[in-house]
C-alpha cells in the first residue's frame, strides 16, 4: 500500500527523483514506474498501483503534457476524485485538466518551507486521509439482512426478494457507471476537438496566408479534419449541445470532402441524428450523409434547388431536406 502514485514523464525522472524523495521526508510514500518488477505487464502494474493509491499527483510539464500515459493516469485520477497536480514549469495543463487547481511548483528549488510546496503537502496529507482516498472504501453500497426464521416459502421468497434487489441495485450502478463514462469521454473528446480548431486558427493567423493556400498547403486540412473527427466521437459518446456545437463549428471548416462531392468552401445546414452516429450537411447545392457505424450507407445526395434546412426525423431513419421555397423532400 502507498499514499501517493506519481505521473510524470520520463525526461523528468531527475526532477521527479528529488521530488518523491521530498515528499518521503514528509511522511508520504510515493509509487513510481521503476517500481515495475522485471517481467511484469507495465500496463497492468500501472492499472493496479492506481487503484491501491490515496492520491493521484500528476506532474505537468513540456514533456509530460505531450504524454498520452500521463493524460490516461490523470484522467483515472480525476475520475476517482483523488488527482493533485503540480506544475513542474510555466506549460499550461492539457486543456481538459485546466479546470482543476494546479499548485505552481516550476520556481521551486526543493526548499522544504516552499509556501507552494506546504501547501501541497497539506493538501495531500488531507487526501490520503479522506474517504475518497481510501482505495479499500465501498461507499454508496446497500447492505440488506434477510431473516431465515418462518415458514420454508417465506425464507425462498425473502431470498428471491433480495436476489432480485441485488440485482436491480447492481444493473443501476452498471447504468449509471456506463453513462458517466460516456459523459467523460465526451467532455474530453469535445475538449480535444475545440482545442484542434485553436490550433487551426493560431496557425492560420501565423501563416499571413489566404484561407484555402492556408488549408491545401500550410497543414490546416488535416488540423480541420482531426477537429472533426474528434468531435464526431464526441457525438457518439453523448450528444452534448457543445460537442455538437464543436462539429458544427469544424464542418464548417472542413473543405476538402466538399470540394471531393462537389460542394463549395462553406457548409451551410447541419443535421446530427438522435445518438450521433448518422448527420448530413449541406452548402445550399447540394446533401452529404454520413453513417459513421456503417460507411457503405454514406452517400451523396443530389437535391434540385437551394438546400434551406435538413431535418433527422425521431428514429434517425429518415432525412427531411427542406428547399429554399418549403418544399420537403
């Protein structure tokens, strides 16, 4: 058992050295990778050494915001409520842990009475000590006697009655896990687009170039195309309004399948379909539809006239196109 598991990058191992040592001084005893036994999955360890610590410090830096291990075991940290992280420099956090307090330690030079360095050390020795940094703790569970005095039937029934209770506590905590997941996944997918569509407008400004050479030459396209397939994903895992509004936002960027199909530089309506997997846009000349579970249904649609709206009906079956003079098709 260990108080703390420490993310970091391998570049900051020095670093990283001096800093558990710090914290051991302290009373709080840290689990680092090169922990791991010779022979031993590193995936596994790593899934177990989380699960058995009382808090989560992740250690933010150049190299460690480019880390998808590093963002893995914060995510788990997060989730599990017991995440503490720590800025080794002036890097800012990946934009999903922006949100959570970061204690400043890049001006730190291991000084004992560091005011950020107390103050971490506070705020972990609180952690370890609170419910939700107990790996053992089994909150939210209900506890149910079943009395075996009377009748044989009475007993079965009792026992039948609370086999079904068990299982309909079991089958909601399954629900409610599943759907929270889902919900986190979103968020960080969202998050993950909005901050591929940032990128493609800092780059665009730096490129002092016109928006299609900017595209077809300088990398945007891909940048668009990565904003939108994220943010596709992110529809698919829960239907938020910003996670639609993200894919709406890169759909409109997105040039290239347009000029592929025969469209403008600009998209017009966006339809998503109840669940995400199904959408459809449109420039005015002409529908595109995406299935994104099964491609062979995509197609493009031809449609006589301007496009002035496009409309999923309930099932996600059927696609209303609406022309510019109310005409549905």
């Amino acid at each position: 058992m260990h108080d703390l598991f420490i993310s970091y990058a391998r570049e900051d191992a020095d670093w990283i050295e001096r800093f558990s040592e710090m914290l051991k001084s302290e009373g709080l005893v840290a689990w680092k990778d090169s922990s791991i036994p010779t022979g031993k999955s590193y995936g596994r360890v790593i899934e177990d050494a989380i699960a058995n610590s009382r808090a989560v410090v992740v250690v933010w830096s150049h190299y460690s915001v480019e880390s998808d291990w590093v963002r893995a075991e914060a995510t788990e940290g997060l989730a599990r409520g017991i995440l503490m992280p720590v800025r080794k420099d002036k890097t800012a956090p990946p934009l999903r842990f922006r949100t959570v307090q970061t204690i400043d330690l890049a001006s730190w030079q291991f000084e004992s009475e560091y005011p950020a360095f107390r103050g971490l050390v506070s705020e972990l020795r609180n952690l370890v000590q609170s419910p939700q940094g107990n790996p053992k703790s089994e909150t939210g569970k209900q506890t149910m006697a079943v009395s075996y005095s009377g009748t044989g039937a009475r007993r079965k029934l009792m026992v039948i009655a609370g086999v079904l209770l068990a299982a309909a506590v079991a089958g909601a905590v399954w629900f409610w896990q599943g759907a929270e997941n889902r919900s986190r996944l979103s968020l960080e997918l969202t998050a993950a687009a909005r901050a591929a569509l940032d990128e493609v407008e800092a780059g665009y400004k730096a490129s002092r170039r016109y928006w299609r050479f900017y595209l077809a030459d300088a990398g945007g396209e891909a940048l668009v195309e990565k904003s939108v397939l994220l943010a596709l994903e992110a529809v698919k895992a829960d239907a938020t309004a910003e996670a639609i509004e993200v894919l709406r936002q890169s759909l409109v960027l997105l040039q290239r399948p347009l000029q592929e199909f025969g469209y403008a530089n600009t998209t017009g309506s966006v339809e998503i379909a109840p669940g995400g997997a199904r959408l459809a846009w449109s420039d005015g000349k002409g529908i595109k539809f995406l299935d994104t579970e099964d491609a062979a249904k995509s197609r493009d649609l031809a449609f006589d006239g301007r496009v002035a709206g496009l409309a999923f009906l309930a099932d996600g079956e059927y696609l209303l196109a609406i022309g510019g003079g109310g005409a549905l098709k």
